[in-house]
C-alpha cells in the first residue's frame, strides 16, 4: 500500500486539536505526574513555558523534569515592582537566578511541575504575562533598551506595548488554565474568527518583530522576521517605519537547504497604516508558510523560494496598496547604553553589563543582592536590553555615586572597569537545561573570553569593538551569525567558528573552521587577530579586514 503523502507536520496537528492552546494541557496540569505529555508540552509552550530536564541531574533514563519559564516584556521594560516581585519568585519556586535574554525578557529555571501554576499566578501578579512569549505566534516585540534620552525612545517603547497587545493571541485558554478565570465558551463553539490574526492553526513556527531607531540597531532589525525602523518628522513625532522583512538565525549543521539570513530592505509606511501592514505580512506567513517541514517553517525561507518580488506582490493584493520606497538612513551602530546616561527629564540611568545575562549571587560576585538593594532603596526602573544586560533608571544626579558604592561592596564592576570583548559577547544558556543543546555554552564561554582577552591584550588589541557570541547548538540564539566572531555547537565540546559579521547587525558571518575542541577556540583566532593586526588599515575594523582581504587568506596565515 502507498505510503500516505505528508501534508502537515505532527505539531500541526497538535496544534489544530488543541482546542485553541487548551487540550491535552488543561486536562494534564493538576495530576500527579512530574511531567507533560509530548503533545501538552507543544501547546505549553504558547503560554510561555518550555518543559526541560536537568542534563547534570539524569540517572540513566530517569529525567530531573523542570520548567523554564518567559516573560513578555515588550522593550524590556519593567517597573521596580515588577522586578523586585520576579526575583523573589526566582527564589521562592525557581532556582534562584533571573536569566536575561536576547530578547529583552527574562527567564525563570528550575521551576517543578507541582508549583507551575502558582508561579505563573504570581507572575501574572505582578502585570506580567508569559502568554506569547514562546510558541508558533508573534513572540516579544523589541524596542531600543534605553529610557528617553531625546524625546523619541519613549514613543518607540510606546508603541511597542500597543504593537505587542495587538498582536497577543485573543484565545482565554491561558487565563482558563493558570489563572483559574471562568470559561466563556467551548472549543466547539469558538470558530477561526476568535483567533482573527492567527487562525486556528497559529502560525507555522516562532515569529520575531524588533522595532529600532535610525542609527541604533540594538534590537538587530536584520535578525527579526519583521523589522520596523521608527522615522520622526520635524516635531520629533513617529512619521512613519522603514520595513525590513525575511530575517532569522536558525539553522541545520546536518542540512544545506537551512541557513541563516538578514532581512530584506521593504518600503516605507506611515504610522497610520503600519499595524495593517505587519497584521498583513504575518498573515502571509500564516497562509503560505510550510506547515509539512518545521525546519523550513521561518518567513526567511517563504522569501527565500519566493523572492522578494513575489512576497511583495502578495502583500499589495492584501492592502491594495503599494508601501513607498524604502528611505535612506545613517549607518547602524551597536549601543550597549552602559554606564550613566542622562535622560530626557533630568534623570540618570546607569547601564550594567550582566555576563551572559545571569543574574545570581556567586561568591564574591553577588550582582542579585546588590540589584535587589538598588531597585528597592531607589525605586528604578528596570530595562532588560537585547545585549542581555540590564539599566536602571530614574536617579537623581546626588545618588550616583552612593549607588556606584552598592555594586563595588557587592563585587559588581561598571561598564568603564570590564574588558570590551566581555561588553561585547553574548551566550545562550545551552547545557544543561536546554533540550536543543549539543554542548555548552553559557558555562563555557567565561573562561574562554577571558582566555581571548589576553590574547587581545599581548597584541595590543583590548580596545577593538569585537563581538564574540557562543550558543550551544545552531539554531542562533545569541545571534551569532551577525558577531565578528562566532562559535556554534557542533558536537560535544566542539564548535563550527565562524568570521566577518559585525555589531551592527548588517553583515552576516562566514564559516572558517569545523569541529575545532573548545580547548583550541581561541587557539584557532589568535592567528587571524595577529594577521589582522599586521596587515590591516587604517580604522579597519576585524570583520571588515577580512571581508575585504577574503576569508580563503586565512589559509596562508601561519599558526
């Protein structure tokens, strides 16, 4: 008998039968069990929580079952109760640590089973949602990090709180589940208009929009699947967004039709119609993305086969209208937006640079108390940025110094006392709780950043602007495809590294070697930062040197 044609992937159908993100998951919360079903584990991740088990803690087939769990903070932002409440959560049900992500969230580990809907009550609490956070939908919209400096970082951050409640899925499933809030209607009775945006289906895989400023990338609007620049008229008012579609980071070792990709240049579109056109632009996706290969799901490669041309065409007959040219903007830079920074209101805010974006106590080191101790003393505000650091803000001139005080008694160094290459690296959490990891990551690169630190310093070079970025598996977290240097998980304690990208997000990076041991990372650079050192020209940057000279002269530099 002929085997039957696939015509929809098995998360699909999960999907499809999940009674609008309730079944199998609302029957399987309350039993006994210390874990989800396969199916109520795909639906979970909709209401923002990923069911993982401690890689460390495994005794033969027996799995240590957590949860991870996500907020939505749309821009980052978070009041100082909000976040005074999240650490206190992070102690009380997880394992004590708050995780900055790359994309402006934070993340709870550790969770158990049994407490998973007492902390997703608490969260909630606190006016926090972790709806959307993961799952087949729009996920959190960035913004630039940074408090009002100018006048036009508030409406950006404004306008992504009103993008993001717009684009949250309309289903009750999360507020029925964890919320104890009372049904209003059966999964028979809601029809594909309750979900007007989505469908029933939602969409074929995660869906990422960042909204920027000219000149300040931080966001990474080539990385997103759609990428909105903010353009001001002459009253410093949003006049419009440049578009930038097709952008993502995943990617196959093992699989040639899957790569990374920057986002196309699309047009331009007055503020008034931009909500229309991104509502348009995922319904595109939603209608015409590959449902039968989750690994060919992405926008990126629904433009990849179509072309730009066509893409562009399909959303015109959903308009009826043409979006205008693209319009020209300065250079992109990477803004961390350390140290202190004044405000548009008089105000300061003090940007910190967080390894790897993990807020814990450790020895000497006890960044979570001394973070704890400024926002209650001060009552800061908090912004999570897409770097995974963290700024504070809302201080007076006279408390600046006191507040520099309560970070070097708690052994927290500022932006001016940490070595560049560590400002500018970035890690994925990987080993030994994420489930996609091949190798390590976060627990790796410590070590091997200070390691390339030294190296940079013998040559002269600990000034450089060098992004290095690690993840334990290729599917991108910490967006490594678009860092001057990049090391992915390959296999165990192996890594593909690859060269040429840049801060700012523009250029993607190539591959310069394969199956290199963690031990010989840096080994492996040294030789390309000394020839770049002795060949380069005046301002050349690293990735530029390469780019121009070519990555195939790397086989002539001797090791």
């Amino acid at each position: 008998m002929p085997r039957r044609k696939k015509t929809k992937s098995k998360i699909e159908v999960i999907k499809e039968n999940s009674d609008y993100l309730r079944a199998p998951l609302a029957e399987e919360v309350g039993n006994d069990s210390s874990h989800f079903g396969k199916e109520a584990i795909q639906v979970l991740k909709f209401h923002g929580t990923y069911q993982q088990d401690d890689r460390d803690l495994r005794e033969g087939r027996d799995r240590h079952y957590i949860f991870m769990i996500r907020g939505r903070l749309p821009g980052g932002k978070m009041t100082a109760d909000q976040y005074l409440a999240i650490d206190d959560i992070a102690d009380n049900y997880a394992d004590g640590t708050l995780r900055v992500t790359t994309r402006q969230a934070f993340q709870l580990h550790g969770v158990i089973k049994q407490e998973l809907k007492e902390t997703l009550q608490e969260i909630n609490n606190s006016l926090i949602t972790t709806l959307g956070a993961c799952g087949d939908i729009v996920r959190n919209v960035m913004a630039t990090p940074a408090p009002d400096i100018d006048g036009r970082q508030k409406k950006v951050q404004d306008f992504a709180d009103e993008l993001s409640d717009i684009l949250l899925p309309a289903s009750k499933a999360y507020h029925e589940v964890w919320l104890n809030g009372d049904k209003v209607y059966s999964g028979k009775e809601e029809v594909e208009e309750k979900e007007p945006l989505y469908g029933h289906s939602y969409l074929p895989r995660k869906f990422k929009i960042g909204i920027a400023l000219p000149r300040d990338n931080s966001v990474d609007i080539y990385t997103q699947d759609i990428g909105l620049v903010a353009l001001f008229d002459d009253r410093n008012e949003i006049e419009g967004f440049n578009i930038t579609v097709g952008g993502g980071m995943g990617m196959n070792h093992r699989k040639e039709n899957t790569f990374p990709r920057l986002g196309d240049d699309l047009g331009y579109v007055p503020k008034e119609k931009v909500v229309e056109v991104v509502k348009a632009i995922i319904g595109i996706q939603r209608d015409h993305g590959n449902r039968k290969n989750r690994k060919q799901a992405r926008m990126k490669y629904l433009i990849h086969k179509w072309g730009l041309d066509k893409f562009e065409e399909e959303l015109v007959s959903r308009l009826g209208y043409e979006l205008e040219p693209f319009r020209e903007l300065p250079p992109f830079d990477l803004d961390l937006y350390l140290g202190w920074n004044q405000q548009s209101d008089g105000d300061w805010f003090l940007g910190l640079s967080i390894e790897n974006g993990r807020i814990k106590d450790d020895g000497a080191l006890q960044l979570k108390t001394a973070l704890r101790k400024v926002v209650r003393k001060y009552n800061a505000g908090v912004r999570l940025t897409p770097n995974h650091n963290v700024i504070l803000t809302g201080f007076d001139e006279d408390e600046k110094e006191e507040v520099e005080d309560i970070f070097h008694d708690h052994g927290v160094l500022l932006h001016d006392e940490i070595a560049n290459v560590i400002k500018y690296s970035m890690a994925c959490p990987a080993l030994p709780t994420c489930g996609l990891a091949i190798t390590e990551s976060e627990r790796a690169l410590p070590d091997i950043i200070r390691e390339l630190d030294s190296v940079l310093q013998e040559l002269g070079l600990e000034e450089e602007k060098l992004s290095v970025r690690m993840t334990g598996c290729p599917n991108g977290c910490s967006r490594p495809y678009v860092a001057d240097i990049g090391f992915v998980g390959r296999s165990l304690d192996k890594y593909t590294i690859f060269i040429g990208g840049n801060p700012e997000g523009t250029r993607l990076n190539k591959e310069y070697k394969d199956l290199v041991d963690r031990e010989n990372l840096v080994d492996e650079i040294r030789p390309l930062l000394k020839h770049f050192k002795e060949n380069r020209s005046n301002g050349e940057t690293f990735s530029d040197f390469w780019n121009r000279v070519g990555i195939e002269e790397t086989e002539q530099v001797p090791a």
